[in-house]
C-alpha cells in the first residue's frame, strides 16, 4: 500500500474485555450475519462510531467497549460502507488482515439512548432477515 489512508487515532467498539497490548484478529463471527466468519477486523477513525459498534456488538448484555488501537499492519477502505453506502468514506471505516493492538481504552465516547439503540437493533433484525444484505468479507 503506498497511500497512507488515515493517520488516526483508530478506535474498535466491542463487548469483549480486552487489556493494552492484546491484539485483535480476524476469524470470529461477524456481530451482523453470525453465520458469516471475518475475513478481517474493523476499525474507524471515529471515536462516536466505534462506540455504536460497541453498543450493537454480539455479546448480549456486555457492557460496551471503545478501544483506542493502532494497525499492525496494511488497511483498506471497509467496502461494507464505503462502496456500498459512503462513497469517498465519510465514516473512516477500515478494515485489515493484520491484528489491531490495544493501546488504551476510550471513556468518554458517546452512548446511545434507549430508543436509539432499539432502533440500530431492529436495523439489524431486518438485514439479518433479507437474503440480499450482504458483509464484503
């Protein structure tokens, strides 16, 4: 990759409990499409959109997560919302083969109202539902 796509700060939104110095990787279950395994694992340069993520994350009712990370190695555009949704990335949503590292948690992220976050859930419900919603693995 020759073109530096973003400079960061880089944020993951998750439920998982995750310590400075672990790494993220890919092969798990999307929290979208469970029945799809990644490819990679996603990223944004959005503190506010990592902590969406979070909140919709699988995990039942985990407590939600932002984590500051930086890339281990190359990333991409995520084409789930860049090429389908966001072109020109407006969201700078990323995604990579490599492992992200935890360098810190983030707390002052923005949460979701009750009625917000049932609304994202219901989002969700629908996609899982259509056969044509597809993740670009």
């Amino acid at each position: 990759m020759d073109e530096v796509l973003d400079v960061g700060p880089f944020y993951h939104g998750t439920k998982a409990e995750l310590r400075v110095g672990d790494l993220l990787t890919a092969g798990f279950r999307s929290n979208y499409r469970p029945e799809v395994v990644m490819n990679h694992i996603y990223f944004t340069a959005l503190r506010d959109g990592a902590g969406l993520a979070a909140e919709i994350a699988a995990g039942g009712d985990g407590t939600p997560h932002v984590y500051l990370v930086e890339p281990t190695g190359q990333f991409e555009n995520d084409p789930n919302v860049t090429d389908k949704k966001f072109p020109g990335n407006p969201t700078r949503s990323y995604r990579s083969r490599e492992p992200l590292r935890i360098v810190g948690e983030v707390t002052d992220w923005t949460r979701l109202t009750p009625e917000a976050l049932q609304m994202w859930r219901d989002r969700l419900a629908a996609m899982r539902s259509d056969d044509r919603a597809e993740i670009i693995n």
